[in-house]
C-alpha cells in the first residue's frame, strides 16, 4: 500500500475519532439531539469544504501541467523547426510532472540556441554590411529575422572571411596604386581634378571604397599618368636632341652647357618648360648664325650620305646643298634634308650595318693579302704569320657567307620596296664583283711584276755572277750547330723550302766578254761554291736548289708548313726554323 493510502487511511480515522470525541462532548453537556445533528452537519460541511478546496487547486494544477505541456509541445515544435533540427520524441511512461518538466527543459534550450544563432547572424550582418559598402558587393542574402541553420552560420562565417582577405588585397593594391600615383603627379607637378583624383588623395585611406570599379579606375588613372608622363619623357627627349644638336651647330660654351644640366635629366613639368624656352632661345639665335648652322648641318648630311652608300648623283640631287645663298627657307630645307637622311638610315640600318661589315671585312682582308707579299714578314717572332694566315683564311670563308646572306636580305628588301638597292649608285652585288675583279686584277699585276723582277734578276746574276744572299742569323751562345752531314734528299718538302731561302742556290759567274773579271772577285778558299766554273763550262744549278722552286707567296709557304708537322722529326725542324727566323 502507498504511503498515501495509509495516510488517507489515518485521516478518516481521525475523522471518525473527532465525530466520537464531539457525541460523547455533546452528549456530556446534554445537547439535545436536534442540536447534535445541526452539528454535525456543521462539521461535515467544513471537512467537505476543505476537500472540496483541496481539491479543487489540484484539478486546477492539473489543467496547468496539461495546459503547459500543451504550449512546451507546440513551442518545442516551432522550435525545431525553426533551428531545422528532428522532432522532440516524449519520454514514455512518466507522469505529467515529469513530462512537463522535460518539455519545458528542452524548450529552453532551444530557445537558448534560437537566440545564440541569431546573436550570431545578427554580427556577421553587421560584418557584411560594412564589407558591402566598403568593397561596394551584393550582401549575402540571408533574412535577418530567420534563424539560420549551423550550415548557413558556417557558410556565411567563410563567406566574412573572404571578404576581409578581399579586403585586405583589395587595401594593399590601393595603397600600391596610390603610393604610384602620388609619385606621378609629382613628377608631373599634377593638381587632382576629378572625383577620384581628389578621393585617392583626400581621403583617408580606410574610408576609401575599394569596389572593383574604384580599383579600375585608378589603373586607367596610373595608365593616363604613365602616358602622359611618357609623352612629357618623349617630348623632352626631343627637345634635349635638338638642344644638343643647336649647341653643337652653334658652338654654345661647355660652362653653359653645364649649367643646364638639370634640365637634361629629368622631365618634369618644369623641366619641360625649361627646354622649351631653350629650345627657343637657340631657334633664334640659330636664324642669328644661320651661316654656320646650315654649315654644320651639310657636315651631318655629308656624314650620312657616306653612312648610306649615296652616289654623286643622288648626293647632287638635293641642289640646296650647293647653295650659297643663307636664308631661313634654305635652313628649313637642311632640316629637312637631315631628318629624312636620319630616317632613311634607320629605316635600313640593317642592310648598311651589313655592308658596312662586309666593306670593312673586305679591307682587313685586303690588308693580309699585302702583308703576305712583303719579304720583311718573315722577321717577325711572335707568330704573326700564322695569326694572319689564320685570319686570311677565315676571311675567305666568312666573305662569300656574309655576301651570300645579304644577297638574300637585299632581294627581300627589293621585293618589298619594289626598287634596286644601290650602294654608291649601283647595285651592292655589282659593286662586290667589281671589288673581286679589281682584286683578282691587281693580284695579276702584281705576280707580272714579281714574274719580271724575278727573271731581271735572274740575268744580271747571270751576267755579272752576282748573288743576293738572305743575310743569317748570329746564333746564340751554346746553340748546337745542325748537322751538316745530314743529306738533302732526306730532308722534307718544308725543310727543303727553307733551306732555300736561308741558303741560296750556287750560280757560277760567267766570265764577262772580253775576259773580264768579276766586279768582286772572293779571294781564294773562301765560298767554293761561288767559284768561277773554267772556261766553257755551262752554268751549274743543282735541281733541287733551283730559285723557281722556292715558295713565292705566303700561302705556299704555310701549306708547305703544314705538311711539314706530321712528323716527330718533321715537328723539330720547324721549331728551330721558327726560331731561325
């Protein structure tokens, strides 16, 4: 039994003990029977006025809890769908207290986890917010009055976060671009016109919109300034170029020169202004001395006439140039003149650059070929025969190359300027056959005249038995003498060579008619080999120390050189015929 039976139990006892204790009073004092029962009925009315109170407050408690459990019910359901979170499932098998309590507990949760969410929301709207008028974007798009899911909160804390890392790149570009401009705009002595010109340089710099169109327009601002700061640096350049070249015509002092030399450096505005007003000083003072400018600028035009391979006539087709009358018009002419020369050289740099080179080519090349004609070569010790074969050679090799490829250049350039390319009035190919022709010409002459030098020489040695020995060399202390036992027909081609020209061949004097001697006759047992063959006897020269097989130019002798070296032995004699020399 519950211990709420046994006190109602108990209670009822009492009640019956009370009623027995108040008829046992009442029939003690002798209260008539009537009064006994009005009594009575006194007492059963109390105690069931209490009860019935009693009762009455806890039907009242339970139409509360029903009533609460209700509501807890509906709010609870409310809320989780609002937080987007699954139904409460109610506890089974308890009483109407406890599954009050439960409900009311678990809406007070979410309804703390509500308000928690929306505190949230309610900050990061205010974040986006001001990253939306700062970055000038679209706000999120999430209502303010609904209660977003753990999902969105978290998309919409990354979404922040992002655009604070927009933020702060888009404020670093700015202050970069800003730092830009405001250098420009010194540089340019600038005053700020436009809105943005001002914003960028009034405002504070976290105030500044950094949308995407403020963020364009200050690169389309950097670009204007750039040009503008370009045009200014062209302009200038321009100005100092005609500066220069008036201080030049006009023979303007050093000490003034340098006195403006800020104004050559830098291109700001008030340099700009500086060289203009120089610019103009000296145009007057040019038309002042336009004798010795127009002077001056004949010697440029001269000097690129020579840079661009002009002709007489084409030099003689500009008629101002032998002008003597000095005015104003014939000076714009010179300009003229000068500038389109200028830019005729540029505009085929290219192609003169290249002729240039194979012209200066062609000269060094002439050049080795004259020093390997001339005797005193051979008295050189530092290997300059071998250096200038070398180049020779090279030459030969790159002067058909360099002439091959502007043949194809000067056909292209042809083809597309529709006319000949001349070098001093005639074709460059032309001109490179005749140079060849002329060369192969003198190279003729010269061997004619060597070929009648030779012979010359050749009768008087035998007319008058005189020889022209090749004067040799004191040796040195301690030099071992070679060996003279050594035989000729075991010697090589290039030992041959120049044992002939350091020991030339024997040619026996004929007598002179009428018996005469010698002009020198040697005296006796001194160069046998010189002496007078008897009478009758014909002229002895040995084949092998014949003068014509002597090598008579330079090539022959490095080719006779170079087979010399394939031997051990071979490698020998030329180190101390080197050395001889």
């Amino acid at each position: 039994m519950r211990k709420s039976e046994v006190l109602a139990a108990e209670a009822v006892t009492c009640l019956n003990k009370a009623l027995y204790h108040l008829k046992e009073i009442w029939e003690e004092i002798g209260i008539p029977e009537d009064q006994r029962l009005q009594r009575t009925n006194v007492v059963k009315n109390h105690v069931k006025g209490l009860l019935d109170m009693m009762i009455q407050e806890e039907e009242s408690m339970r139409k509360r809890l029903i009533t609460s459990i209700q509501a807890c019910r509906a709010e609870m359901e409310t809320l989780c769908l609002e937080l987007q979170l699954p139904t409460f499932e109610e506890e089974k098998g308890i009483s109407m207290l406890q599954q009050e309590k439960n409900m009311r507990t678990e809406v007070e949760v979410l309804t703390k986890e509500k308000a928690n969410r929306m505190q949230q929301l309610k900050i990061l709207l205010e974040q986006d917010q001001d990253l939306c008028d700062i970055l000038c974007s679209m706000p999120y798009g999430i209502a303010a009055d609904s209660v977003p899911s753990v999902e969105q909160l978290e998309s919409f804390q990354q979404h922040i976060q992002n655009q604070n890392e927009e933020k702060a790149r888009r404020h670093a570009e700015f202050k970069a671009l800003k730092k830009q401009i405001i250098l420009y705009m010194e540089e340019l002595d600038h005053i700020p016109e436009t809105s943005i010109e001002k914003d960028v340089l009034c405002e504070d710099e976290d105030s500044f919109c950094l949308s995407r169109e403020n963020i364009t327009s200050l690169k389309l601002l950097i670009c204007q300034l750039e040009e503008r700061k370009a045009e200014n640096e062209a302009t200038c350049e321009n100005h100092r170029e005609k500066i220069q070249q008036l201080w030049d015509r006009l023979q303007v002092p050093q000490e003034e020169r340098e006195a403006f030399n800020e104004h050559m450096v830098s291109s700001k505005k008030r340099n700009l202004e500086a060289l203009r007003s120089e610019v103009q000083r000296l145009e007057e003072l040019k038309l002042l001395n336009i004798h010795n400018v127009t002077d001056a600028i004949r010697s440029e035009i001269a000097v690129l006439w020579e840079k661009c391979f002009f002709s007489t006539e084409q030099r003689q087709a500009f008629t101002p140039y032998f002008s003597e009358d000095f005015t104003e018009e014939l000076l714009s002419q010179h300009d003229a003149e000068i500038q389109r020369m200028k830019q005729h050289y540029e505009d085929h740099k290219e192609l003169f650059d290249g002729v240039h080179q194979w012209e200066e080519n062609w000269r060094h090349f002439q050049e080795l070929e004259k020093k390997a004609t001339d005797p005193t070569r051979f008295t050189n010790r530092g290997g300059n025969l071998l250096k200038e074969e070398k180049q020779r050679s090279e030459l030969q090799k790159h002067l058909p190359k360099l002439e091959k490829k502007l043949k194809s250049e000067i056909e292209a350039w042809e083809g597309e300027h529709g006319r000949e390319f001349l070098v001093n009035g005639q074709k460059f190919l032309q001109y490179v056959e005749e140079q060849w022709e002329l060369y192969q010409i003198e190279k003729e002459r010269e061997k004619q005249e060597r070929h009648l030098k030779k012979s010359k020489q050749t009768e008087e040695d035998m007319l008058y038995g005189t020889i022209i020995r090749t004067p040799t060399k004191r040796r040195f202390l301690g030099t071992p003498t070679p060996n003279k036992s050594r035989k000729v027909s075991n010697l090589s081609l290039f030992e041959r060579v120049v044992l002939r020209r350091t020991h030339p061949a024997p040619v026996s004097a004929a007598r002179t008619p009428g018996g005469a001697k010698p002009p020198h006759p040697p005296s006796k047992g001194c160069n046998k080999e010189n002496e007078v063959q008897p009478k009758g006897t014909p002229l002895a020269c040995p084949s092998q120390y014949s003068i014509n097989s002597v090598a008579s130019t330079y090539s022959e002798f490095v080719r006779d050189l170079s087979k010399a070296s394939n031997t051990k032995n071979q490698h020998g004699v030329l180190n101390s015929t080197i050395t001889n020399f």
